[in-house]
C-alpha cells in the first residue's frame, strides 16, 4: 500500500518547502497541488478574485485524479495544496484510501506574523496579503486525523 501526505494549510504557509523536505527525506515524489490549476482558476487569482465554490470542486477532483496517476510510478508521494475546506480533504481522503492508498496529512500551521511576512514578501506583496486576509476566514480546522507541522 502505497502512502499518500498531504500537506495543508493558508495560503504562504510553506507548504511547498516543507513537502519538498519531506519528501526528500523519505525517498518520495513531491507535487505541488496548484499545478491542477485550470486557467480559470489562475485568472481569478492572479486577479486576486475569490474562488466559488464550484471551482473550488472542480480543482479537488482534478488532484485526486493527478494524484492517482502519479502514485503507481513512485515510492510514495507527497502532496501541497491549500484544501481550505474539511469536507474537500475528507473527500480526497476518502477517494484516495478508496483506490488503497495509505492517506495521511499534516497541517502546516505558521504563525500569523510570519505568514505576514511570507506573503508580503511576494511581488505585489500588499495585494496578496489583502488577499490572504479575505480568505483567512474561509478556512477550517480539520475533524479529520492530522499531524501539526509548526
């Protein structure tokens, strides 16, 4: 049984680095969620444009079915992607374990003012964090199984 991590969490929180360094450390393949971005959705943020709900399912089906083809060719695979919603990590979880992969997560939880600076810190930083902050609220604690990465 193959295992499938998923890292979670805001906007700049660092899931990119951390699931790179995790997947180094465990022989793993590394893949970054947002690239199952449709061009609607890179539109809309690049536009700093909420995402509705549609879209949002939209790029939750797309990385099951990205994650799926790309686990058989590795060791294990981990995988960054925001999944602000509970029910939307549910439901890859659910898809994943399904197919009998081993689905495990770890929230990335970065404290506020560095989350800031992060952010901040991007080219056209003020708006990213206008941004950030506009969807901070959308997020939700996990009633799944996880394990906090600080």
């Amino acid at each position: 049984m193959k295992d499938v991590i998923i890292l979670f969490g805001e906007m700049g929180s660092g899931k990119n680095y951390w699931g790179e360094q995790l997947a180094r450390e465990l022989n793993y393949t590394f893949y970054d969620g947002d690239l199952v971005a449709t061009q609607e959705v890179i539109e809309r943020v690049t536009r700093f444009e909420m995402l509705d709900r549609e879209l949002v399912l939209q790029l939750v089906n797309r990385l099951c079915d990205a994650v799926m083809e790309m686990v058989p060719e590795t060791n294990g695979l981990v995988v960054a992607q925001a999944l602000y919603f509970d029910e939307d990590r549910r439901y890859i979880e659910r898809r994943l374990t399904e197919q009998g992969y081993n689905v495990s997560f770890r929230w990335i939880r970065t404290p506020f003012w560095r989350n800031l600076k992060q952010i901040y810190t991007r080219p056209d930083g003020l708006r990213w964090v206008i941004y950030w902050l506009q969807n901070k609220s959308w997020f939700q604690e996990p009633t799944h199984d996880y394990i906090p990465i600080r």
